[in-house]
C-alpha cells in the first residue's frame, strides 16, 4: 500500500450559526486516509461524522456555518477550490460519497437506469451507455439489471435503491468512496449483503473507502483502521484489531462493549469476519 496520503484533513472545523447559536459540528479534525485503505469513522449520533463527510467532499448543507482547515485530495486543497473545477475534480474518477436515504437522492420521476447514465464521465455511444450502466448495476449487486434499469426508485427495495446509489457513485471510477451510513435504513440480512458489496467493490477496484457509521460491528467487517469521533472532536484512531482489543479512550471502550452486547462474537471480531 502506497503511504503517500490520498486524503489528508487537516484542522478542520465546521460550525453551524442556528438561530444565533454555534454548533461546532466539526471542531478541529485531522485525519488521512491512504490508496487502497478501508477507513471506518465511528461515533453516535450527534457526533459531527455525517458533517465531517460532507466536508471531506464539499456538499455541505447551504446554511450558514464558518468553515476552515484544509482537505487535501492528491495534493490539491479542495477547500479553496473554485465550485466549476471541483465540479469537474468529482466527474474525473477523483471520489465520490454514498449518503443514507437512497430516496432523498434519487429522483423519483426518472428512471434507474437515466440516473446512473447522467453520473457517466466520458462519451458514450448510445449502445455503450446502456452496457455500462448495466455492468455498473451488477457491479452493485443488482440482479437482472437490464431490468433495474427500466424501473422507478419507488419501484425498488431499500437494499435496492442503496446499491443503484452504490452504482451511480462508482459511475466516475473514484479512486475514494465514502458511505456514510449505507446501512442504517436496511434489516440484518440486507446490510451484511450491501456491505459485503462494499468490502468486494473496495478490494476489486483496489479503491479507498471511508466508512461512516455509529456500529463498531459494521466496522470489524470492512475497515483496516479506525477513528472514534465524539462532539466534533477525534478521540483516538487506531488499526480495528488495536480498538477492539484495547481501546485507550473510555468512549472507545463504552462503544466496543454495547457493540459484544449487540453482536454475536462470531460476528464482532475482525479477525474472524475478514477471514471468509
């Protein structure tokens, strides 16, 4: 693994102005994520990561807030980037970002298969669009995508409506995909099968991935390390084997024990769920 940063945040802090409060959403965040690595971030609700998320990719809610610190993609900060070149930064195979609720991002009046299309960089021919989307649903985990493609959002199942998001996101080929939450929304059966879509795609495409999520169990599945992230602020990182086998933050550790209590152990620890 190349140990040259592909995404360094650096100090980051956002806070949001609420009906003249101050939220510090993201207080002062450093964190790196390297090519080819599976980065978890953890934290209860409330905890700043869902802000953080957008911040690492600027789709930040149009509120007013007071950004500042730096995200550094391959060596460019795109927080002083101008909006036309990171536009063009996201459409060119740079990173991509998988939100929680699938029909808060689709457009329910178009088909499956136009959304992914429209999330295609480069020029296709019209025979060479419709394979690529196809390879693209499957690629996701879509069975029979040839008819996935011809339906509405509201036509599809949760797990469904996350893999066509899954799909639209790698549509760019990025080389970074963060999922904040992917399974929150989903029952037991279809959250391991969405994110052993995750772990497949992730190894594969020998792509980074940062995952975001409240449940150390989705953790120990997919990730290699591991930030914890508690009002904004990061309270220890380490590798997945090192946090589930002694956490130094007393926060760590509460998390490490409700996740034993929620999971069976067979299920928790990484070295037995990496092993299949």
């Amino acid at each position: 693994m190349n140990d040259a940063p592909l995404l360094q945040v650096e100090g980051l802090k956002v806070h949001l102005h609420v009906g003249g409060a101050v939220i510090q959403a993201v207080d002062g965040v450093d964190l790196v994520v390297r090519p080819g690595e599976c980065v978890g971030i953890v934290g209860e609700s409330g905890s700043g990561k869902s802000t953080l998320a957008r911040a690492m990719v600027q789709l930040l809610p149009n509120v007013e807030m007071t950004l500042s610190g730096r995200v550094i993609f391959d060596a460019t900060d795109i927080v002083s980037m101008p909006r036309p070149a990171l536009r063009r930064l996201r459409r060119a195979g740079s990173f991509s970002i998988v939100f929680q609720d699938p029909l808060g991002y689709l457009n329910p009046t178009r088909r499956v298969g136009v959304q992914v299309a429209e999330a295609l960089s480069g020029s296709y021919s019209r025979g060479e669009k419709r394979h690529r989307v196809e390879s693209l649903l499957e690629e996701a985990g879509l069975p029979e995508p040839e008819i996935v493609m011809r339906r509405y959002p509201h036509e599809l199942s949760g797990g469904m409506r996350q893999r066509v998001l899954i799909a639209i996101a790698l549509a760019s080929s990025p080389r970074l995909l963060i999922a904040d939450e992917p399974t929150s929304a989903l029952d037991t059966t279809v959250q391991l099968r969405v994110l052993r879509t995750l772990r497949r795609l992730h190894r594969d495409r020998a792509m980074a991935l940062v995952l975001i999520t409240h449940d150390l169990g989705v953790v120990a599945q997919l990730c290699d390390r591991v930030y914890v992230m508690y009002r904004g602020r990061m309270l220890e990182e380490a590798d997945v084997f090192t946090l589930f086998d002694a956490p130094r933050d007393p926060y760590s550790a509460r998390l490490v024990a409700l996740s034993r209590q929620r999971h069976a152990p067979t299920l928790l620890h990484p070295a037995l769920l990496n092993s299949g």
